[in-house]
C-alpha cells in the first residue's frame, strides 16, 4: 500500500521551487513499490536567471542515471524550458540529435544528461511533474483486459496513453493528445505497459495526486476475486557444486566471469514452484525499462546453451542492420532445484536484479491470480528497449568494469592486518570479497562480506563456504592470511599444546579451507587463484619461533604441492613471504621498541631494518597479493615471493 510520507515540518526545510522538488522526489525514492533503482523521474518549472540577468524559464528535470531516493540539487539537469518544449513540435528527432540538444539547453555545462523524458515534462503544462512505474499502475495495465481495466478505474481523473516508446516519440504523441484538449480535472497520465505521471501546482500537490492514483489501482487489484493458484511439489534441492557450475556456464556464454546470487526464502520458492512458472514468466518484463536489467526473459531451468540459442534467436528476428549482439546469458534464473537467482558483474548489479525481479513476482501473480492474466509488451518493441542507445548509455555509465569484476574472492584473517589490507586491494579491483575472522568485522562496502567465524573449526568453515557460494556463485580467489604468531620461546620450555595451537591455526586450517574450497575453486571461469601469506622465517629463521617457522616451512611446503596437484585445473598457487610488517595487530609501539632495543637499534631504526632501508606496510602486501591474482602474474604459479625489502639472510 503507498504511503503518503509527507512531513510539514520536514517539508518546511526545502524552501525553493528545486528544493521541494528535492524532498518529494526523495518520498518517491523511498518507496519501492513506486519506484526502483534509477527509476522513475521528476520535474519542476521555475524562473531562474541568466549570467546576463535576464529571467529565464528553467526545466529542472532529474538527470538520468541518478536515484530518486537519494537526490540531490546536482542530480537535476537545468534546461532552458522554452526550446526543450520546442522539440516536441519536430516531426522526427534522432535520439543521439536529442540528447545533443538538450545538453545544449542546459545552463550548466558540466550538469548530466538529462533524462530521456525531458520532452515529456516540458510540454505538461504543470509546475511540478512526477513520473514513476508503480507496481499496482503497471499490474494493471500488464494484464489482460488492461485498456478497459484502466479506463474503468482512471477515465475521470486520468489522460490514458497507449504504449510508445519512451523518448521522443513519447512527448509527441502526448503532445498531439494534450494540443488543443482540455486537462482540467486530470490529475495525471497512465502510460499503458510503461507507467504513470502525476502534475501539480506545488510539489505537496503532485505528490498527493501520485499516491492517490497508485492507491486507486491497488483497491481495483484488492477488489478483484483472487484465484488460487496452483504448485508442484518442492523437488530435491540443488547441492552447492551444481550452483558453481550453473555459474561457471552463465560466465562462459557471458564472454566473462559474472557473480551468481541465489535465494532460499518462502516467497521466491513459492513463485517458482508455480505449476504455470513457464507461461507466466516467459512474457517479458513489467516496464520496458526493466528489459536492460533482467533481460526480456528469465531462464527457466538450468539449461544456459538453450537460453542463448533462443536469445539469438530473439535478435535475429528484431534486429536491424549494424546492430551487435549483447551476451546471450540471463540475468534472472527461476529453476526448481535452485530456487531464484541473479546474476550480475557486482553485488550491486544483483542488488538490482533481484529488486526488480521480487517486484516483477508481485506484479505477475495479481495479473495472474486476480485480472485474469499477465500480458507484457511484444518481444519487438521490448528489443527496441534492450537495444536503445539512450538504455545502453545508462548501463555505459557505470564506466569500465574492473579487472576482478564478476569474481570472488574469500580472504582469512579479513578483519585486521594484512588480511584487511588484501580485502580491501582486491575490492578496489572489483571482485566481491568474503572476509573470515575469528574477530567480529565490519563490512568495507557493498562488495564485501564479513563473516565471524574460527577457520580450525570445520563447520564453521562449512558455513562461511556455503554461505559464499549461495552468494556469489562459487569461490575464484582465496587468500590464507589468518594465522598467529606466538610469543618468543625456546624449544625447551614450548609446551606440547603451545606447539599445537600454532600447527592448527597457521597449518591445520590452510590444508581444511583449501581441500575445502577445492571443488569450487576448479569451477571457477578464468581460472582460481591462492595465495598464501608465508614469512621470511621460512628461509631464515629465528630462535625462539620454532612452532612459527616450522607451521609457516609446511605451509608453503603445502602450496608447493598443490601447484603441482591443482595445475591441471588451472588454479594457480603462490605464497607471499613478508617480513617486518608492524602496522598489524601483533605489534604495538612498546613491543617494537623493545625488540629494536634488544637489537641495540631505534625504533625507526628496526621498523627499516632491510637493505632498502624501506618500510613495509600491511597495504604493500594487500596490493601485492592482489596483483597475483591478476593478469601481470597469470603465468607464475607454485612460485614464493618476498616482500621485506630484501633481506640478507634471504638474498
Ligand atoms: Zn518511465
């Protein structure tokens, strides 16, 4: 049900014409059964002035690519009003002349392209405009019957558009229907198979006239006689090695590594057990600018060959000449045995996937169950859609993607140190990262998530994998950089357990994760890679460690071997020997200076005790392990890399 969020006193602090606008079109954002990521879009009319002086009337409109929710005065694009109305008295204009022209509208040059409704909102003649592709408005006008359905609900207070393309096209064919016609007693538009516009003298007004339209197709929905629907059995569920695999097969027709997301809960299981799931979701999406996140069609099954034959198929038969094929993998997959899932080049790709997706349920079992039937747009004009520049700008947008993007990496020890310094570098380079700590840890950013638990402990680990893969798919990098390093004491006073305890944290658990991790690791689609944090002390050491060294000496022994044992799956394993990294949790400023006294040294002195003379930060090992796991080492494998600033012991 849309809530009407309108606060006098908070409203009371956006005084301007551009700052009202602000504040509603934040209320829109909030609510995402009106609106969902990047969409929807608003509007004010206001008399600005010139760098001459002169009044002049200014369009504000939300620029593309930004969010409602979180807007601000530079997410709107300042168009001169007058000429941006103009062009919808053209009889044609190319989409790339269009965008060229409104830019050149703007009054300042470094503001963003403005939506591709710009058109649209200058020519209604209200002050303030908004536009969103609310769930009820589209269920209704998705279904069948759905001219008449909202004709009967909206033919008083509504203009009802059939469906046009967006863009252009749109504003003049609103503008024949509006030229000459009487608005009065309308308090906004229904675009058929798209969504709808609410207008207003203040931005208070505008928003009232969205609520009550969107509310008015929710009590037709309720109104209606609900029909039950019927379901299949739950089968056997899909075990995690099949989910790798679906994503290994998605990433290959991709052309690249993309993440895999799926999800156990009751309502997505219930949709996808449908007995009706195939005709129902195979019809297209609930508003055309959905088609350039999910794809027009959902995969059902696991059959990702077929999916991209007959999304060839699709472009053969729509396409026109010079167009080029996008990837033919989905982005949305409803199987019986996985469940719902997403795919996506970063967490926030399937963020946005699933959103749309959970909504578009919504949307399809109303039509379904309560208006006799969900009818999407033809295939044609949603190609049109999926294949329109100004769509594919949007995606363009979001810039190059990094060299780890689709990739996961799981790093032990995340929460401090090195272990933290390699999460961070590999999130930097775009893989989405599963941090392991015994030490509860925030999460770094979107792409990055935490999980406490002890890596000795064999369910534990369980766990973190399993949640890993239901998360993104499968497992492509993995750092082992959990570990300890004792107290100084000598072979004659260690006890048996203090011998142990190094064994089961810097040894023990590196063989349980990587035999672990193995089945998941081959399935990666570039190729897994491992890294495993040594010490010097493996080449040179010291008295007084002997646990350390000699649990560090069989780990990197370890490594050896499955170079040679995981080599024909293409995993590649290296180990990083740093030495003399204090800015870690192990060392605090009175233990470096009493190891650099006991060396006869200051503490500077100690901290740059190699033959650089250089100091070697936690980030100096997170962008080393990174970068071995990138392209610039794709050819170094069971190789042992110091990073101490050369050490003579080691030279
Ligand atoms: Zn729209």
């Amino acid at each position: 049900m849309p809530r009407n969020l309108w606060d006098n006193v908070d409203a009371s602090e956006f005084r301007d014409d551009l700052a009202q606008r602000i504040y509603t079109s934040r209320l829109l954002g909030r609510d995402q059964a009106l609106v969902l990521h990047g969409g929807g879009n608003t509007s004010v009319k206001t008399i600005g002035e010139d760098v001459f002086g002169h009044a002049v009337e200014i369009l504000y409109v939300k620029a593309s690519g930004h969010d409602l929710i979180d807007i601000e005065p530079e997410g709107f694009a300042p168009l001169r009003c007058v000429p941006t109305k103009q062009l919808a008295e053209l009889a044609e204009l190319q989409d790339s002349k269009m965008v060229n022209e409104l830019s050149s509208y703007s009054l300042d040059a470094s503001a963003p392209p403005a939506s591709v409704e710009a058109i649209l909102h200058a020519i209604l003649p209200f002050k303030f405009v908004d536009h969103t592709h609310a769930d009820a408005i589209v269920t209704l006008t998705n279904s069948v019957d759905g001219l008449l359905r909202i004709r009967k609900v909206f033919e008083e207070s509504a203009l009802i558009v059939p469906y046009v393309m967006p863009g252009f096209k749109l504003s003049r064919a609103v503008r024949e229907m509006i030229t000459g016609a009487s608005l009065d007693g309308r308090i906004g538009m229904i675009l058929m198979n798209h969504g709808v516009f609410s207008w207003g003298d203040t931005a208070k007004e505008s928003y009232d006239r969205m609520i009550s339209l969107v509310q008015m197709a929710e009590d037709y929905v309720k109104e209606q006689p609900l029909r039950e629907a019927s379901f299949e059995p739950p089968g056997q569920r899909a075990e995690l090695c099949d989910i790798a695999e679906l994503r290994r097969e998605i990433s290959r027709r991709a052309g690249e590594p993309v993440l895999l997301r799926t999800f156990d809960d009751d309502r997505s299981r219930r949709f996808v057990s449908r007995s009706d799931i195939e005709a129902v979701s195979q019809q297209g999406p609930a508003t055309p600018d959905h088609v350039i996140r999910t794809k027009r069609l959902p995969m059902i099954g696991s059959d990702v060959d077929a999916y991209a034959t007959e999304y060839a198929r699709y472009f053969d038969e729509n396409s026109t000449v010079g167009l080029e094929m996008l990837d033919p993998a989905p982005r949305v997959i409803l199987d019986r045995r996985i469940g719902f899932a997403v795919s996506g080049k970063s967490s926030k790709d399937l963020r946005i996937v699933e959103e749309i997706y959970r909504h578009t349920m919504d949307i399809i079992e109303n039509a379904e169950d309560r208006l006799g039937g969900y009818r999407a747009l033809s295939a044609n004009d949603l190609f049109d859609m999926e294949y329109w520049d100004l769509e594919q700008a949007k995606l363009k947008r979001a810039g190059k993607p990094r060299v780890f993007a689709g990739e996961v990496a799981m790093v032990t020890g995340s929460a401090s140190g090195i272990g933290k310094a390699c999460a961070k570098a590999l999130l930097a380079r775009g893989a989405a990262v599963v941090g392991v700590d015994i030490s509860p840890h925030e999460a770094l950013d979107e792409a990055n998530s935490p999980f406490t638990a002890d890596v000795t402990d064999h369910d534990q680990v369980r766990r973190v994998l399993d949640a890993a893969v239901r998360m993104h798919g499968g497992l492509d990098m993995l750092v082992l950089s959990a570990g300890i390093f004792p107290p100084t004491e000598s072979l004659a006073s260690m006890s048996i357990e203090s011998w142990r305890r190094t064994m089961s944290l810097n040894l023990d658990s590196a063989f349980q994760l990587l035999s672990m991790a193995y089945p998941f690791l081959k399935q990666s689609p570039r190729g897994a890679r491992v890294v495993v944090i040594g010490s010097k002390n493996v080449a040179a050491p010291g008295p007084g460690a002997a646990a350390y060294s000699v649990s560090k000496a069989a780990l990197t022994q370890l490594t050896r071997v499955l170079a040679l044992e995981w080599s024909g799956d293409s995993i590649r394993i290296n180990t990083v020997h740093p030495n003399a990294v204090f800015d870690t949790g192990v060392w605090t400023d009175e233990k470096i200076a009493a190891r650099a006294a006991s060396y006869d040294m200051t503490p500077e002195q100690y901290r740059r005790n190699n033959l650089l003379g250089v100091e070697i930060t936690s980030g100096d090992v997170g962008e080393l392990v990174a970068e071995m796991c990138g392209p610039l080492f794709s050819k170094v494998h069971g190789a042992q890399i110091a990073i101490d600033g050369g050490n003579e012991r080691t030279v």
